[in-house]
C-alpha cells in the first residue's frame, strides 16, 4: 500500500510536537517542520523555473538575484535529478535566504545538500544564519562529490530570524530543510498527555545579471 508522504509528513511531525510537550522539558516546546518541496515534482526530462520565492509550512525561500535567473527543479528523469525534488539557486553566486513568514524566531536543525552538475565534483556550502540579537553564526559543509544528497547537521543554529547562504561554484541543490518553531506552551497534566498521544495514534489510523548555475 502506498503511503501518502503529505500525510506521513505531517503526522510526524504533529507526533514530535505531541511527544516534545508530553516529556515536559519545560515550557518550551518545539514543533519541526520539514520543508521538503514534494508539491513540486513533475515528471520528464527537463528542467521547471520555480520563480524567485518558494514558501511552504510557514517559511519562505527567496532567491534574492531578482534580475537573473530565478530558483529551479530538476523534474524525475532529468539526469541531475537525486531521487527526491529538491530545489536550487540558479544564479552563479545567487544568494538565498530562509525566514518564518510570521518574522518570528527558528532553530535550524538539518538539511540535504547534492551536488548539481556532472561530473558531480564536490561543493563545500557556508550557511550565516542571524539570530534575534543581530549576532550571527556560520556553518560550512563540505559535500563528497558523489551523486545524492548528503544531511549535514546545524550547530547553534537557534533562535534565528534568517538564514543565508550562496549558489557558489561547483554548485548545490537543497532538500529536507528541518526548522524547528519555538512556541511557549504550558506542560499538560498527565491525563491530557494520555489524550494527546490517543490523539496523535488515531491519526496514523485515519540586481546584476550573473550566469545560470545550470549547465
């Protein structure tokens, strides 16, 4: 039987979200998302221009090289395709960032680099995110230059109010961001945890012209 990923994807993260306030850790609790483009799958062999912003779950993509060449998809059967849809920059030294449409604050927990062009040589991403108090952090992933994606794990990467990162040569394609919302809500008695787990176990049942980044 085929699993519907749209359903899967937001059990499971409704059931995170469940399990996160029933352990108590506080009263912080965190809700993750997955950003993970599947609405945008097509098949065949070419190439879909995806417009300079992308938004899902409540996040935002935007390509900010407004006057080049907008985000894009590999649809299933183009050769550059990794198994999953995934979406990439297509200006060379495109900058995109990441927010909450909501202007509120995130943590970002993973995401799934590939590499874009064959042959696929190796790509190394540096990610700036800033956090609410204007400080700003760095992450660099380097990529093993084989074909699919890799997930690489952010540190430190909390209380944001954007990510940033750039489409440098030899380029990347992105998939499964894993953002986390951070929302204040008090801890429930153990009766209402009871019933929030049955809840979540009873949905299972039911500017300057640059070069495309392309090749």
């Amino acid at each position: 039987m085929m699993i519907n990923s749209v359903f899967v994807k937001k059990f499971s993260v409704a059931t995170l979200g469940a399990i996160a306030i029933a352990t108590g850790m506080g009263t912080t609790a965190q809700a993750l998302t997955v950003i993970d483009f599947q609405s945008l799958a097509q098949s065949g062999d070419s190439i879909t221009t995806q417009g300079f912003s992308y938004t899902e779950d409540g996040y935002t993509l935007t390509n900010l090289n407004i006057n080049s060449s907008p985000f894009a998809t590999f649809n299933t059967e183009e050769p550059r395709y990794l198994g999953s849809t995934a979406l990439y920059n297509d200006t060379v030294d495109g900058t995109t960032v990441l927010t909450k449409n909501d202007g509120d604050i995130f943590d970002l927990i993973s995401i799934d680099l590939g590499e874009l062009n064959q042959p696929f040589d190796s790509s190394k991403v540096t990610f700036f995110g800033t956090k609410a108090d204007n400080s700003v952090i760095s992450n660099t992933f380097n990529l093993n230059g084989v074909k699919g994606f890799q997930t690489f794990a952010f540190t430190d990467f909390t209380n944001l109010v954007s990510t940033t990162w750039q489409q440098v040569s030899p380029f990347h394609q992105f998939d499964n961001i894993v953002v986390s919302d951070i929302t204040t809500k008090s801890v429930p008695e153990p009766a209402s945890v009871l019933g929030l787990l049955s809840f979540a176990a009873l949905g299972v049942g039911s500017t300057l012209t640059r070069k495309k980044a392309t090749v």
